[in-house]
C-alpha cells in the first residue's frame, strides 16, 4: 500500500504544471504521508531482525559443534578411535553446517534487500519535495518546464558544453520571458552537471546559465573558463586588465570590435565580479548562452515532504530570484549596446 502511494506521489510530482496540482499533491501527501512513514520504518526493523539472525546463527554454529562433540565423546569414548566422533553426531554435524549457513546467508540478503528498500523508499519521498518547491518558484517568476536540447546539438552550438570524460546531464531547462527596460526577452535558464574521473575517483561539477534568443549579432566567444575554441580570429582589447582575464575569438575583427566597446567590457567586468568563471558565447543562429560556475538561477530550498508543514511555509508568498534577474539585467546591456553598434549594419 505504502509503495502504490510513494509510486502516485512521484507520478503526480512529476507531472505537476500549476498550483492546482501542487495542492492536490499536498492533500494527497497528507493521507498517505503515516501510511508511508509506518512502512518505511517497517522496512528498517524487519532488515534489523533479519540482520540479528545472521549474526546470531554465525555465533551459535560454533557452539553447536562445540556441544555435539562432547556429546559424542561424552557417550562412547572409548569404543571409537581417538580423534573420531561417533557416526550420529557425525550425521547431524554434516546436516547442521549446511542448513546453518544457508539460513545465515538467507537472513544477510534478506537484511540487504529491506535496507535496501528502506533507503529507496526514503530517496523517493524525499526527492519529492524540491520537486514542487522549484515548480511553486517557477510559478511565481512565470518559468515554465522547456524540451531539452540534446547534447549533440549543445555541443555543436556552443563550446562551454563540452566540458568531463565522464557522464553529463542537463538537470533542468526552463523556459521565461520578461520585459527589461521596454524589451521583450525569452530565454532559457538551465542546470548543466558533467564528471570527471580525477585520482582514480569520479567527481560531479556544475555549471548555471542562461540563453537568449534574438541577439542581434552572431559567433562570439568571450571565455574566461575553457580551453576549446572554434573561431578562427583571436582578439585582444585596450584593457590589459580584461585581456587578462578573457580569451577573445569571433568569425572577423569588425564584428568583435564593434561589439566590445567599452561600455559592454565595463559591463562584463562588473559582471565577472559577481559571478565565477564566466563565459559568453553567441552561436551562428543568434542565441547568447552567459554561464558561469557559482550561481543556481534556480535555487531550491531543502525541504522534506513528509514535514507539510515546513514544505507548505516554504511555498506561501512569491520568490524572487534575484541572480536571475541580475543576469537578464546584464543580457539587455548586452543587447542594448549590440544593437546600438550594430544598427543598420545586420
């Protein structure tokens, strides 16, 4: 019963695409939220019970061979040869050992799989719950869940993708649009996780980011972490400074110079300030991917979903997201000036 409740909750959680749906999961959570906490630790006692009975039959085996071997020599000591124990306790000796240990390893994997069960169990609910607390944030800065792209596609339209040797993954790709200073943006936020093997061990790295469709000019990339460019022309600008710190190429001088006036490198500086590592880079189809290292866009707040009351508290009111709109802030700079140097030219 417990897990055809866990089983709907993630279904119904997974789905959720308004507040309707949220309180629906809430109500729903709250019925069936003691069913689930009994069950989860009915999981752990049963994998403790089984657990002890292991190890009670691996200290038992050897006091029972212990017993039937005093037993044996209790009763016929001296009609046998020494070191030798009568036939019967020899028989049982040879069935004990078997049945003993199969039970023994029957309890461990019976121990293992509850334990198991209990972890998976917990993981399930748990996961359940930053679940709608992004949805409810999404809600409230109007973000909607978007298609995501392929990494072939990723990789082919911008360098800062093709990043580990290892696994790689687009945790969430959201869809927003907004209006900065009477200009329309639409644009995508994600969570981008990649791994490398690193000493013999696996570690996961992140990268945040947001791509804007409609940028007026085209294949730029203003790098200050990657190693990996596609652009044939290297650039350097006046700032010994920002050369320091960015590694310039484009598809043509006139192009990159036209955009990096001083009023865009004073931008990008200020806005390297508040973000690590960061990257521009505009594809040959006019979309500008910003990323950097430090920042969610999206923050969740950790939050159980079997404690309601915490989750609920956490959704009551409308987030901001204040990085995100700093970069939507910094994109319409970008843009603004893109379009002034570029005004009758594209």
């Amino acid at each position: 019963m417990a897990d055809d409740f866990t089983d709907r909750l993630v279904k119904m959680s997974e789905a959720a695409t308004c507040r309707a749906d949220i309180d629906n999961i809430l109500a729903f959570a709250a019925k069936a939220g003691q069913t689930i906490s009994y069950s989860n630790r009915l999981y752990v006692v049963s994998a403790i019970v089984f657990a002890a009975g292991a190890a009670f039959s691996t200290i038992v085996l050897p006091e029972l061979l212990s017993l039937l071997v005093e037993v044996g020599n209790f009763y016929s000591p001296d009609i046998r040869p020494p070191d030798t124990m009568p036939p019967l306790v020899s028989m049982i000796i040879a069935l004990t050992i078997p049945c003993i240990i199969v039970l023994s390893l029957w309890a461990v994997i019976q121990a293992c799989i509850y334990f198991g069960r209990a972890i998976k169990h917990s993981m399930r609910v748990l996961n359940i719950g930053p679940l709608l607390l992004r949805l409810d944030i999404m809600l409230d800065n109007d973000l909607s869940y978007a298609p995501t792209p392929s990494f072939n596609e990723l990789d082919q339209r911008y360098c800062e993708f093709a990043r580990g040797n290892r696994d790689r993954e687009i945790e969430y790709y959201v869809y927003g649009e907004t209006t900065v200073q009477e200009t329309k943006l639409c644009y995508h936020i994600y969570k981008f996780r990649y791994e490398i093997r690193i000493k013999g061990g696996v570690t996961s790295f992140y990268r945040y980011g947001l791509i804007l469709d409609g940028f007026t000019t085209q294949n730029i990339q203003i790098f200050s972490d990657s190693t990996q460019y596609r652009l044939p022309v290297n650039w350097t600008t006046e700032s010994i400074e920002f050369n320091k710190q960015f590694k310039i190429h484009a598809t043509d001088e006139m192009t990159i110079a036209k955009f990096l006036q001083p009023t865009v490198i004073l931008a990008i500086e200020n806005f390297s300030n508040s973000f690590k590592k960061v990257n521009i880079e505009v594809d040959d189809s006019h979309h500008l991917c910003i990323s950097f290292e430090d920042t969610d866009l999206l923050p969740v707040p950790t939050s159980r979903l079997i404690d309601l009351q915490n989750l609920t508290n956490s959704m009551k009111g409308k987030t901001k997201l204040p990085s995100l709109d700093q970069v939507l802030d910094f994109a319409h700079t970008l843009m603004a000036s893109t379009d002034n140097n570029f005004a009758g030219k594209i």
